[in-house]
C-alpha cells in the first residue's frame, strides 16, 4: 500500500499559502487566519512545510517544478519533443522571456520565502516557550533541507541567483544575485550539515518520505561535486556508504515502479498519488507515453517527450538498465484490435488484443503500417515515468525519485578520483555491477573522469539530472567539454540548425525578475 507522509486537507495547504509569497500589494486585509496568529504550535507549523514539500512534487499547475525541468534537459539534445517548450530548448532558442524558465523561477523562490517563514516562526515558537520542542527543531531542519533543495537546483541551472534567508514582505528585502553561486553554496553547506543532525535517519507510519539524515547527507555530498570541495564530498559520501545501510535494488526498474517508494537505494522523493487526492498527480506520464499507445491503456496523444534513437544505442546491448529506462514494446493501437484467435500477442479483453509495437531501430522506408511483424518504433520512449494501463494522465502514482543511493556511489568515484584519496572505483564499479557491466580499472584520471561523467548519463537519463550534471563539469571551449559534446553530436547527428554557443551553458534570469528587482543582473551572455 502506497505510503503518502505529506498529505493533508486542502483547507490546510490553503493556511500555509498564507505565507508571503512575493511582494504583492493585496486588495483586502483579512482579519481571521494569518501566517502570524495561524501558526502558533509545532503541529501547526508542521503543515506549512507540507506545503514546502508539496512545491517539488505533483502539480495542479502544469508548469510544475519537475515538469520544467523536462525542458530544460532537452537543452542537451539526448531527449527531444515536439511541444514548443521543447523545440525551443534542443534549437538552442532561449531567452530571458521564455515561460518555463519564468514558471520554474517563480515556483522555486515562492516555496523558498515559505520555507524561510516556517525557519523564522520556528524560532519565534520556540523563544516563547512553545511545547514540543523536538517537534519543532524536526520542522525548521525539514524547512532548511527544503530551502536548500530548491537554491541547490536553481544555482545549477542560473548560477549567480538571488538568495534570502529571511520571508520577503517589501521591495526593500529584495536581495542581489551578486556573488549569488558562492553565497548559495555556503548556506546549503552550512545549513545541511546542521540539519543532518537533527533530521531522524528514518520515519514510520504516515510520516514516511520527508527528508532524512541521509536525504541531508546526500544533498550535501552534491552540493560538495558543485564547489569542488572534493575531499569533503568524498568523506560525506563515505559516511552515507559506510553507515546508511543502502544497497542498489538489483532490478533497476524498482527505483521507479509504486510498489518499492520509499524503501531501498530510494534516499528522497516527491510523494505522488492521484488515488489519495484528485489533485495530487503528476503530469510526467502525459508528457512520455508512446504516441500509438491505446488511451484505454494511459495513452493521451501527447507524447511530447522521447529520447533520440542515437541515445538509445549509447547502451551496451547487454545493460540491465535498458528495461528499467526505456519502453523496449508496449501494444499499439496503429493496427487496431485483432481478434485473440489470430494474433493473441497481447489479450486486454476476452475476444480482443492490440499487436506490440517493439524497438528496432528505423523502420524501413517501404514498411507496411498494417503489418504487425513490421511494427517497430526508433524512439527512446522512456520507461521510467510511464505507466502502462492506466486510465489516464490525471491518475498517476509514480513518486518522483530525486536523490538515489546511486548517485552517492558515482559521486564517491569522482571526488576520490579528483582528490586523488580513497578507492574512485569503488562506487562506479558497484554502478556497473547492478547494470551487468564489467568492472573498471587501470585508468587514468581523466579516462576514469570520462567514465563516471558517462556513467552518471546512462544511470540518470530522463531524470532531469543529465543537463545540469554535464554543464557542472563543462565550460564552454574548456576541455574536457561534456555538454558541448554532446550537443555537438545531437547538432550533426540529426542536422539541426544551431550553433554551440556560451548559453547553452546557463540558463537566463526571467525577464520578470531583472525588471522586478533592481539588485539582479543578467549574465553577461544574454
């Protein structure tokens, strides 16, 4: 049964956006429910951070925090779509006014000022002697964690960002992005290290799936990759290795499916479920479904999303991961139903089934379309957030998995590389174990480099994680350049029209914000 920790009464979430969330000037001045006078003990202020939570996962709004973020990877060239938010960013067509990076932006920094509100009243609480003081020391550290969640993905994306530590309630609190990367980073290092311990390493009951010890520890250890502090991210991973009791699922699809959230090498992740609220899905599975896939089997006819052909055949035939990250066959509706007797590849019902649809590579240019034998498809349709079979895209279950044990293996292997200390083929080779790879060894550093930034593509493709990974460790005409490698082979593999260009290697500040605030800037490649 699906465990669902940070699920609450609507009039609840409505409370917790009572918290500022910009500096707007309201039309009326309520007099019953405030932030101020709502939020008086620690159980109260423990359902304004469910409302934190709820920012990174399903989405009401369908510009949601993970949706974005599919954009954005398109920017590499690996994932594709034909939905405009997607052609802009794999044409290389972006600008300070585009509506993705705008809704990103703003759906980040509201939950950011939320975040600072339930720190700030945590300590007015406690201050007054408020009871339940372990409860409210959980919550403010929930809130940190949080906080540190969302500046950590934006200074991936944008760099130098604007940072407050303190809710915004007028024009003069609006900070400046100058210096913005370092001064993020010192705070996710500052606060993470404090919050890791204070958060319980593990919850029971309905509490399951807020931030842990480990979820803190794991989310330093990236922050750690981000500065270069080599050494420190190392000893954090080792820490995670050596006491957190992880292991990698041996079936990769695990990290994805219903059935195993919030257990396993799973560290941190959105909670999802349409079947405890109406409103509480995500739009992931809208936006990945094979294009011929039967609507009553979750087909919607979008299919906006898929990986290139050339990504796919990046695998090693024999990668135990091609199950658990691509769709390999699925039943498709391009032939329409046969009867069961004829052809039963596939029964959905008692006289009926639809033929598959399965991976071969380019379907020749005299193929039948109503050939069953010859119904083969060339894109990468992603495994990992489709749900074959269900009725429809507002139904989803799947959570959105945002910190895996496997990330901490492959980040152990590229600080021990870096800092030239402790074994860097100990996490990687564990990578490849679980994938059915042979085990690395006898490298140079940079051929080991090359390995791990390769090995993190293959293991988190599709999980929003391969653009900003790859612009981590690329500058543009440095050497090595990872991102501008690949898109440089997306560029002449399917001939697009776009030059390598310095930014592709950050994503412009909204338009809205450099108009807004007069204390940001714009990056000079802009």
């Amino acid at each position: 049964m699906k465990t669902l920790p940070i699920k609450f009464p609507k009039i609840f979430l409505i409370l917790a956006t009572l918290i500022p969330l910009a500096c707007e000037d309201l039309n009326e001045n309520p007099d019953f429910i405030t932030q101020d006078n709502f939020f008086q003990t620690a159980e109260q202020l423990e359902l304004g951070v469910n409302a934190v939570y709820d920012g990174i996962g399903y989405g009401q709004d369908w510009y949601n925090h993970f949706y974005d973020r599919y954009v954005f990877e398109c920017r590499v060239g690996y994932q594709v779509g034909w939905e405009k938010g997607p052609l802009n960013f794999q044409n290389g067509n972006v600008n300070p006014g585009d509506e993705y990076i705008t809704a990103y932006w703003e759906l980040s920094y509201e939950n950011i000022n939320r975040a600072n509100a339930i720190i700030e009243k945590a300590d007015e609480l406690k201050e007054a002697g408020v009871s339940d003081t372990a409860l409210l020391d959980r919550v403010k550290a929930e809130a940190m964690f949080l906080r540190a969640f969302y500046y950590f993905n934006l200074v991936r994306y944008f760099d130098d960002v604007p940072v407050a530590t303190k809710k915004t309630i007028s024009d003069q609190d609006l900070p400046s992005n100058e210096n913005g990367k370092r001064i993020a980073l010192d705070l996710m290092e500052g606060d993470l290290t404090a919050v890791a311990n204070i958060l319980p390493e593990s919850y029971t009951g309905d509490e399951v799936g807020r931030a842990t010890k480990w979820a803190a520890l794991a989310l330093l250890m990236k922050v750690y990759l981000q500065d270069e502090k080599w050494n420190e991210a190392r000893t954090t991973a080792e820490t995670i290795i050596n006491t957190g009791g992880f292991a990698l699922f041996e079936d990769f699809s695990y990290n994805f499916d219903v059935a195993h959230e919030n257990s396993g090498e799973r560290i941190f992740e959105a909670q999802v479920s349409a079947s405890a609220n109406a409103n509480e899905y995500n739009n992931h599975h809208a936006h990945f479904v094979p294009a011929d896939l039967p609507n009553e089997l979750g087909g919607v006819g979008w299919h906006w999303l898929n990986g290139t052909q050339a990504f796919r055949m990046k695998y090693d035939p024999n990668d135990k991961r091609i199950p658990g990250t691509f769709i390999s066959e699925y039943p498709s509706n391009r032939v329409g139903l046969t009867d069961a007797g004829e052809n039963p590849v596939v029964r959905w019902s008692e006289d009926a089934s639809y033929n598959l649809s399965r991976f071969g590579g380019m379907v020749s240019a005299d193929a039948d379309p109503n050939n069953p034998d010859e119904l083969i498809f060339s894109n990468g349709w992603v495994a990992k957030w489709v749900e074959i079979g269900i009725s429809g895209y507002t139904v989803t279950e799947r959570n959105i998995v945002y910190l895996r044990y496997a990330d901490v293996l492959l980040g152990h292997s590229e600080a021990a590389n870096e800092s030239g200390t402790g074994d860097p083929y100990l996490g990687i080779n564990e990578v490849r174990r679980r994938a059915g790879l042979l085990p690395l060894s006898g490298l140079s550093q940079a051929e080991l480099r090359d390995a791990i930034v390769e090995e993190r593509v293959l293991e988190f493709a599709f999980e929003q994680e391969t653009y900003p990974e790859l612009k981590r460790k690329s500058t543009f005409g440095g050497d090595p350049d990872y991102l501008g490698e690949y898109i440089q082979e997306f560029i002449d593999t399917y001939d697009v029209d776009r030059q390598l260009s310095p930014k592709d290697y950050v994503l412009p500040i909204p338009l809205n914000e450099t108009l807004g605030n007069p204390n940001v800037q714009q990056h000079s490649v802009y």
